[in-house]
C-alpha cells in the first residue's frame, strides 16, 4: 500500500455568530465575572477547573480532556483593535486581514495560491458547508465546496444509474474545442475540473471506515467528512468547516451549552478517528470566532464584544495556555463594556501559516504580527 | 414569424428584464422591436407589482431582513411587468455597490435600492444626487465622518473613480475638493435595533459642518456645494464613457473588469461612441441612453455574449420553467441560491462590485449554477416544464433524434449551440431512438426522456451565458 | 352578560408594554390569553415562528412551536385562538391547515387540507369560535367564509370572490358576538362586514382611506361583550374602535414605553444607550402594521405591535349605562350642547 503523504494539514474551524469565550473557559474564581453576569454565569461548581483562575464550560469536557492530554493550545484574548461588531464586516476583516479596507482576497485562498501555485490539484482546499466563506476566496484558486459528500458534484438529482450517462454527455458538452471564444473555453475547463473533483471525491465515502461514530449534527458531520477526505488521502492541505448559532443574545446558558456539547464531542470525534487511522500526525485544527461577546449579560443572552478565544489542537501540539487572558477587572475593560485582546488574530494565521504550513505569513496576513509557538 | 424574431425578442427580454416563458416571447414577437423597447423604457406604462399581496404574506418589507427582503426582489424580478426598471435597479447596484454588511442596518440599504428603482431612467444628475444623500452610501463611504475640520475623502474618491469618470480623468486635488464639497451631508441617527426592530435612516445636511470655502474643481471655481460637484461631472465626457462601458458591460457584452478600464480599450469603441452621443445629447437621460442601446445593431447582434449574473441564472430559470406568479414560501431559498453562486443581494463584496463575466465562474459556483437549473427543471408540475411537454406532444407524430435535440433547445432559448454541445445532446437523443408522441403507453419514458434533454440542456456551457 | 344600553366611554388608556424583540418576540401577528391571563403571543417571519409565552409582567414563560411545516410546527401562521378547555388552534396559511396545541404547547393535532372544494382551504387566515364551539374560518384565497365543527368537520359556508354584499377579496380576521352573529375584516375590499350565523348579509362598514372610519387593508378584528368591534387597520398602522353599529368612536396609534425586558437590555448595553440618546425617539411609540387586535374579560385591549416586536397593552374604562340613565337618542344632531 501506497505510503499516506505526511504533508502539513490545517483544519480551520470556525464558530460563526460570536463564541462568547469568557463562557468558555471561565474565570471562575473572579468576583467581577459573577458581578458582569448575574443571569448567564456560569456557576463555579459547575466549571470544569484546568487551574486555580480558569475552567471549561460544563460541556466542554472532551477539549478539557484533550487539554489534559497537552494537545491543546489555548490562545486567551485574541482579536484585533477597534474591533468590528457586525457579524458580516467582521468575519470579513477575520477572512481577509483588512481590518481597515474592504478585502477581497481571503487568506486561506492566498495560502492556497502558494501550496499549489499551478492549480494542480483542485482539492487542495476544500470547504465543507454552503457556499464559500470569504477565506477561500480569491480569483484564480480554485477551491471544491463540498455540502454533503454523498451527493457532491454535477447533477447529483439525478438518479444514481441514469447519472452516469448524464456526466458523460456533459463531458462531451464541457470539453473545449478548437477557436471557442475565451470564456467558453474556460468554462469548459471549469466544467471538467468538477467532474474531476467528482470523481476524486467519490472515493471518500466509499473506502472510509471506522469505529467512531459522530453524533448526528452539523459539525460532526462536516468534521466527518473532513476524515473521510483527508484518509483517502487526495492532497487537500487545508479544510475550512463551520459551525454556526453562536449569536446568543437569548437564551444562552442553553443554547451555548448546546453549542459546546456539539462542538467538543465533534472535536473528540475527530481526533480519535485520525488517532485510530494512524493519520493524525500531519493534521492541526484551528478554532476560531469573529468576536467573542460583551461582559455584561443582558438578562438573558449576551451582546456582541470583542476579545475572543482560539484553540489549536492535534497531536503534534505543545498544550498550554498562550497569551493572555484578558483582564476581567471593570477598570480594564474596554469602552466600559469590552475585553481587552492581548494577541493579534493575524499573529495566530502567521503561526499556523509559517510553523505549520511552511508558508511565509507577511504577505497573506499582511504584515508581521506576534505569533505564539504551540508546535513542539 | 421567423425563428430570428423570436430569438431576438428573447435576447430582448432576457438583458433588458429576466427572460420571458415562450408564451409571452411568442406574443411579444408579434409587434414591432422598437414598439418593444419603447415599452421596456417607459414602465409607467404598466402597473406596479402588487405591494400589499407582499405585504400579507411576507410582511412588513421595511421591517425584514436583508435576506427576506432580497428574496421578495427576485419576486419582483419574475412578477414585474416593468422589467427593466426591475433591471435597472440591478444595474445600478452593481455600479453603486453598496454592502450591507458594513452598517448590518437594512432598512437603509433597502431604501437605496428603491431609490434605485425609481430613478434608474431618470438623468444621471438627479441619480447622482440622491445616491449622495442615501444614507446607506453615506455610511458605507463614510461620508457621515466627512466634516469641514477634518475631510474624509473615501466618497469624494469613489464618487469620481467608480461612480462616474473612472480613474486618469481628474486629479487628486479634484478629489480633495469634491470631499470637501460633501461635508455636512450626513444622515439622523435612527433609533436602534433594539428593543422595538429597525427604523428608517434620513438624510441631512448640516450646514454648520460643511466647508463654505471657494474651491477649483476640474478647473472650475466657486463656493461649491455637493450639488455643484455633481452638476459639473455630469456634463463631462469621461463621464458618459464611464457610463456607457457599464451599460455595455451589463447589457450588451462582458468587458474587462472596471479597474482595467484605465489600460483596456473597450470591446467595440463604436458601440462605446454611440452611446455616449446619446448621453451627451440628452444630458445624460438615461432612458434616452438605453432607448439607443437597445435599438442599437451591436445590441441586437450580442446574443450570448455575457455569462449569466447568479441573479439572471436564478430568475431566467424561474422564468422559464414558469413558476412563482404568486408569493409562496419558496421564493426564500432564491437568495440563498445567488448567494452560493457568488451573488449576495444587497451585500456585493465590495464597492467595486461584483466583477462579472467569466469571473461569476469557478468550480463551485458552476457546480451551484448546474444543479440548480437540473433540479427545476426536473420538476414536470412547472407550468413552464409542462407547456413545453405540451407543445412536443401538440407537435404529434415521432422526432427524430436530430428533430428531438433541435425542438427543445429551441424552447428553452431559443439557444444557439455549439456543434459539441448539440453533438453531445444527439448521443443523448440517439441512445433512446426517436421520440414517440403518440403512443400514451410510452407516455411516462417519452416524459422521462424530456426532462432528461431539458436537463442536460440547462447543464450546458451556452445556458450559462445570456 | 348581557349588552349595556349605553355607555359613558370614560376613556381607554395605555396601560403597558410587553415584550422586546430577540429576546421574546419577533414580528407578533397575533396573540391570546391563557390561564393566568399569560399572552400566547403568535410569531411570523421568514426566518422564525414561535408561540411565545409571556406573563403579564413581562416575564419569559417559554415558547413552543418552530418554522417548518411537519406537525406541530408552522410555516405562514395567522391567528391563534383558544377554546373553553384551554387549548390553542392556530391556522397557517402556507400549510392550509389548522394546528392544536395544549397550554403548555404540545401538538395534539391538525386538520385542514387544500383545494377550493368545500371543506377544504386555500390559506385559512382568521378563527373565532361561536358559542357551540364550532369554528369560522377565513378562507382567504377562496375568498369565503366557512363553518366547521372543532375537530374539523364541514358545515358550511359562504361567500365568493367580489365587492357585493356577502362577496369577499381574501378576507382575513373573523370574530362571533354572543349571538352568534359573524363578523368578517374583508382585507382587499377595506370593509368589515357583519353575517348572521347562516351567513345572511346584516351590514358592512368601512372604506377605502385613512380618515376615521376608513381602513387600510383590515386584518384581524375582536369584539367585547358590550358588543365593541375592534379593527386591527394594519396599512394605517392603527387599531380602530367601531360600536355596536359599526359607528366609529375612536382610533388607537400607539403609545409604547419601553417594556420591562427591554429596559434591562438597554441598561446593559452603553452603545446601545448612546444611540439612542442620539436619535428622537418620537417614532417608537407608534404602531407599525398591526396585523390583530384581542380584548380579555377584564376590559384590557392587546395590540401585537407587528412592526415593532411587542405588545402594547390598554384598559377600556366605561360606565355602562341602564336605559333610564341616559337622554332618548335624538333625531338630528344639535348644537344645544351647554
């Protein structure tokens, strides 16, 4: 059997909608934390402790597990100045590093430029999920969105038997001829390209087996899909997934338990999947948000802040806490309201990009920015 | 009536609205070509889509969000017996391009497109103008932040580089001016989203925050006012040529991307001439600009030459398989299907715009484009799906494979295609022999066999272009 | 109880406001009363439906129902109406169905189906109950009016499509008075018009406009035990309170003050409250496209502020008059009036 390339993984994950970090890990031994949240703390026997200031959220017990085993880096206080707090701006300024312009290149499309600067492979980026997320934008890369893996590529509402003749002629129609006008040509080698993917990805599902069984919600299903890709072993060097309804203005002790219970169960899920496929190794996921939320509850939920969280985990990271937590203290807050971010987001790409990936970081995320050292 | 008038009442009604059934072509193509342009430029001439049918069942469109609110637009864009004004309203926010996603406040990106709407024929001046006092421009541009101690340039800039004149037709200190020519003009602070829902934004001049200095803008001097820069750049030529390689591009054939605009001749530099004639001829009327342009040879001679925006891949299909006449609950998912594709309504990217033509193109958005269409029209219960069965059957008898491949992409275009392509539908056809409209025992594979060439024909590379 | 003879109308003022938008409600298109007087308050938009629950101190008491059109669930919902045993109906007019839930929400059924036959339903948009418990419905696409036992069962109906007496044009709220008289807010013709139980033309009032009177695209109506008829006029962003004889008496736009829920949200949130400080608030008292009006025993007027995500809340205050307390009704008017 062919060896598995070891090339360099990065699994990017993000939590859409705002993951409200202090409800996360939690400074459960903080008086002004219990004062900012009279309805949506979260209790201090409840916290899972990882040492005498912060502890996971109660549902979190699979990423305090997976802390404990160091595989875990915890990136405390990241985020960026002047913090943006509309969803779509600032998941923008997050997907293409301009916090001051309007991008239009997304950073992981910039790093797939760089990976596979010949397009060779059109799965080295796959995103799983509707549509594509500004990150992997950019013209000229190209990037496969996968929504569900079963029934990815071309006219896939057509039944199973019948489909095969129908790829066959669209073949036919997409193949380029002598003296087409330019665009046709490009869309026929588009076309082709998809047909491509198609066929590469028909793979996945069919050669993947394992004894993890991931629970039946959106973003195991799409870190599932991850492990199927990646352990067919078809070159994609990085994977975008998310998982959304982190927007907890309402309700949020239940909602975000619910949030964290999928989240770190996916997560768990995933691991040990590649642990039990010896295919691990070369895999790195980073977690990330667009905001985290405002320190005072709102008698239910919580508003949108700034000063979030990120985690890098696999098997080959150096567990610990990086940079630091953001102080909780009111006369630190930020405009009255706000955490403080001690880490600049743009750092945490440059990390994964430059120690991870082998990628220089300064043109993508535009600069040079501190970075921390979770790989050992 | 000639298969040339069809097809050209269908390119027709395919730039300057969203397509037409075969029905309303078949009508169309009865009356003269330029009666038809006279009614396309004149919408007044037909009612308005019924706002309080909206109103009931998708509420309260001031109130919505922006993904609602787009959805009950492509209503509009299929329902609307005024096409281009419909088609307008798109153009002009491709050129304007105006983000939700900066303000999150949608009533006011809202409000601008139905400023849209209504002006989209009207003189460039009276566009302008009101553009310069939409609120959801003023904060994408900042221009609430442009005051007369401290200018801020972002819409004095992008007013003359993407809005009007396009870069290499004025200076710096053009720029500078016309910044300062805009400060006061700032909108009311709404009321917030919470707790009660959205409010209106309103434009406001403060006269205190606005710069009265005397000011030299492309060589003309005086006390100008915003109104007075806008006076000044429409009556130039570099103005009407900005505008008209937009209005080719939307309308006519895909041209390179504006920013290349500087450097790149434009695709037919007569056509380009025309049209900038009848601009300065009219003072910039828009309707009078497009009365020229689709009157004009090059428009009638640019069948297929554009791809496809989401938005008229979307709708043309909508249109064509004939559905959606009355709201229902589907016509949400439309959004969401253009935004997949590449189009977000109300959110382009940036303020450049989308950029169009091939670029609508990747291996995603093809895959969206595909199965999107495949799947509609897969569905025989569509009025439109089920007039063009009705139609082979009417035509009785059996076709040929040839007959089979050349009767359908004439009822779903009609579409010029390319020998490969029609040699592709041929095997196709062939693999099953000919088609049988007679005997009813066959009636379910003949049906079968339809939607299969319907499927394969809205899969191919010329339905992506319009 | 019976009618008064008259009444001294002392006023009707503004009592409360419940609610706020994303915590509790969103779009309210309707609303009634449960035990312990608690607000079922009905919610619509593209994007959400809901039941929200609220006590009358604005407190969060739950929800129950989502978007979507498998059973207990609800995709164009319109009005929500309770029955004498403390269940609700609510009727969708993208499903054509009426749904049942108990108090605490749980689905206990459905019934309802599409076509223009009788009995079946084209977008049911209002319910009321008569005094046998069967059940009006508007049937707003076949533009009638029909009669069906609680468990869905037909027995009747009238109306077609038109502008005559007894005709419709996608008629949305119904209401019964206590002698089983029907009451129809007849949406596209801008007219309430008055039935007796077998669906005999008795009268009709209204116009198109916005004078006092006039409505804008009418859509659900109440009427109290002293026989007042309440007309939500949604396209005039008002509540209008007819007599008995379909006179009108007086218009309600809105007087919201900030709800207890949205008071505490605001206090939480220094941006938030800059804003505000920064706009007029002038516009936030007012109505925006109410879709429904309800009334309680207890005189108090329910308004979902459809456009504004609350409810606002007024108290009738009357004295209700025997014959030999007030003047004879006179002939003409008169300027006699010291």
């Amino acid at each position: 059997m062919k060896e598995r390339s070891q090339e360099p993984v990065l699994v990017v994950l993000q939590l859409s909608g705002g993951n409200d970090f202090m409800n996360t890990l939690i400074p459960y031994t903080s008086g002004d934390y219990y004062d900012a949240r009279p309805t949506v703390a979260i209790p201090q026997e409840d916290v899972l402790p990882i040492n005498d200031t912060l502890g996971f959220h109660p549902s979190a017990g699979p990423l305090k597990e997976l802390y404990e085993r160091n595989k875990m880096a915890i990136v405390q206080g990241i985020g960026y100045p002047n913090s943006n707090r509309s969803h779509f701006r600032a998941m923008d300024i997050w997907h293409t590093c301009e916090p001051h312009e309007v991008g239009t290149e997304g950073w992981v499309a910039k790093a797939v430029r760089e990976l596979d600067p010949r397009s060779e492979n059109v799965l080295t980026c796959v995103s799983l999920g509707k549509g594509l997320p500004r990150a992997v934008v950019s013209s000229g890369v190209p990037v496969t969105s996968v929504d569900n893996l079963e029934a990815y590529g071309v006219m896939t509402g057509i039944a199973e038997e019948e489909r095969l003749e129908a790829l066959e002629i669209f073949k036919h129609m997409y193949t380029p001829a002598v003296g087409a006008q330019a665009a046709m040509d490009y869309l026929g080698n588009t076309g082709l390209d998809v047909l491509k993917g198609t066929d590469m990805l028909k793979k996945a599902p069919a050669e993947y087996k394992s004894d993890v069984e991931y629970a039946n919600n959106g973003i195991a299903k799409s870190l599932r899909d991850v492990a199927r890709i990646h352990l067919a072993d078809l070159g994609t060097r990085i994977f975008y997934t998310q998982h959304g309804g982190y927007d907890t203005h309402s309700r949020e002790l239940l909602l975000h338990e619910q949030l964290m219970t999928e989240l770190s169960g996916a997560v768990m899920d995933f691991y040990t999947d590649l642990e039990e496929h010896a295919a691990g190794d070369n895999v790195a996921i980073l977690v990330f948000t667009e905001f985290g939320r405002r320190i005072r509850d709102n008698g239910s939920g919580t508003d949108h802040g700034s000063g979030g969280g990120a985690f890098i985990i696999g098997p080959r990271v150096k567990g610990g806490l990086y940079a630091e937590y953001p102080s909780v203290v009111p006369a630190n807050w930020l405009n009255g309201e706000d955490l403080r971010h001690t880490i600049d987001f743009r750092g945490i790409y440059g990390t994964m990009l430059e120690q991870w990936m082998g990628v220089e970081a300064a043109p993508i995320v535009g600069g040079t920015f501190e970075q921390v050292h979770p790989f050992a | 009536m000639g298969e040339n008038r069809l097809a050209l009442t269908a390119h027709l009604m395919r730039r300057a609205g969203f397509g037409a059934t075969r029905e309303e072509l078949e009508t169309l193509a009865e009356r003269e070509y330029a009666e038809l342009v006279e009614d396309l430029v004149n919408p007044e001439r037909f009612p308005p889509v019924d706002e309080d049918v909206l109103e009931r069942y998708y509420g309260w469109l001031e109130g919505v969000q922006g993904k609602v609110w787009s959805g009950v637009w492509i209503y509009r864009m299929v329902n609307s017996q005024r096409p281009l004004e419909e088609k307008m309203a798109l153009f002009w926010h491709h050129v304007f391009a105006t983000g939700v996603s900066k303000s999150d406040h949608p009533p006011s990106s809202i409000q601008q497109i139905k400023m849209l709407r209504r002006l989209g024929l009207q003189d460039l001046r009276t566009i302008l103008l009101e553009l310069s006092r939409d609120p959801a421009m003023i904060f994408w541009l900042d221009n609430n932040e442009n005051h007369a101690a401290d200018p801020n340039e972002n819409y004095g800039r992008e007013l003359l580089e993407l809005f009007s004149m396009g870069v290499g037709n004025y200076s710096e200190t053009d720029i500078k001016m016309a910044a300062r020519a805009f400060t006061g003009w700032t909108f009311e602070q709404p009321l917030g989203l919470y707790p009660c829902g959205f409010y209106p934004s309103r434009f406001t001049y403060r006269e205190d925050d606005h710069d009265e200095s005397e000011k030299t803008f492309l060589g003309e001097s005086g006390k100008f006012d915003g109104a007075d820069i806008i006076d000044i750049i429409v009556r130039q030529p570099a103005t009407a040529r900005f505008i008209a390689r937009h209005l080719y591009n939307f309308f006519v054939a895909d041209e390179a991307q504006v920013p290349a605009w500087g450097t790149v001749p434009p695709r037919d530099p007569e056509a380009i001439d025309t049209l900038v004639k009848a601009y300065m001829d009219t003072d910039g009327d828009m309707r009078s600009v497009m009365r020229t342009l689709l009157n004009s040879d090059f428009f009638k001679e640019s069948q297929f030459q554009r791809v496809k925006s989401p938005v008229e891949l979307v709708v043309g299909t909508l249109k064509l398989v004939d559905t959606n006449r009355f709201p229902d609950t589907n016509v949400m998912s439309y959004p969401t299907a253009t935004m997949v594709m590449g189009q977000q309504l109300l959110n382009p990217p940036t303020v450049e715009g989308w950029h169009t033509g091939k670029e609508w193109i990747d291996g995603g958005t093809l895959n969206e484009r595909v199965n999107f269409a495949v799947n509609l029209v897969a569905d025989t219960s569509k009025p439109g799906v089920q007039a063009i069965m009705d139609r082979l059957e009417k035509d009785g008898g059996s076709l040929t494979p040839s007959e089979f491949v050349e009767r359908c992409l004439d009822l779903t275009g009609p579409i010029e295609a390319s020998e490969e392509t029609r040699a592709a539908l041929l095997r196709f056809a062939e693999s099953g022999g000919d088609l049988d409209m007679t005997s009813s025992e066959n009636g379910e594979s003949t049906r079968e066999r339809i939607v299969r060439m319907l499927q394969l024909i809205v899969a191919s590379r010329e339905y992506q272009f319009a | 109880m019976a009618r008064p003879y008259a009444m001294l109308r002392a006023g009707f003022p503004y009592v409360k406001t419940v609610g706020m938008r994303r915590l509790t409600v969103n779009f309210p298109v309707d609303v009634a009363i449960g035990r312990n007087d608690a607000l079922y308050i009905l919610c619509r938009n593209e994007e959400g439906v809901m039941v929200r629950m609220l006590s009358q101190e604005d407190e969060d008491l739950g929800f129950f129902s989502s978007l979507g059109t498998g059973d207990g669930q609800l995709r164009w919902p319109v009005a929500i109406v309770s029955d004498g045993e403390g269940n609700f109906f609510i009727s969708d007019e993208a499903c054509h169905r009426i749904s049942k839930f108990n108090a605490e929400g749980e689905f206990l059924g459905k019934w309802g189906e599409f076509g223009s036959e009788a009995g079946q339903l084209n977008a049911p948009a209002g319910m009321a109950f008569d005094s046998d418990e069967n059940m009006y419905v508007a049937d707003g696409l076949n533009h009638r009016v029909q009669k069906f036992a609680k468990d869905g069962e037909f027995l009747g109906q009238w109306g077609g499509f038109g502008t005559g007496n007894g005709e419709f044009n996608m008629p949305w709220g119904v209401a019964v008075d206590e002698f089983d008289d029907v009451y129809v807010a007849d949406w596209r013709n801008d007219r309430v018009q008055k039935f007796d139980a077998n669906g005999e033309f008795i009268f009709k009032f209204g116009s198109t406009g916005s004078s006092d009177g006039e409505f804008n695209r009418p859509a659900g109506l109440t009427l109290d035990s002293d026989g007042d008829i309440y007309v939500a006029d949604s396209g005039n962003d008002r509540v209008q309170l007819f007599n008995q004889e379909g006179s009108f008496v007086q218009k309600f736009v809105g007087d919201a003050t900030l709800s207890r829920s949205a008071r505490a949200y605001m206090l939480s949130n220094p941006m938030f409250l800059r804003l505000r400080d920064m706009a007029s608030i002038d516009m936030q008292k007012y109505f925006r496209r109410p879709r429904s009006v309800r009334v309680d025993d207890k005189g108090r007027m329910y308004v979902p502020d459809y456009g504004s995500f609350r409810v606002q809340i007024y108290q009738k205050d009357v004295e209700r008059l025997e014959e030999s307390q007030i003047a004879a009704p006179l002939k003409a008017p008169s300027l006699l009036t010291a």
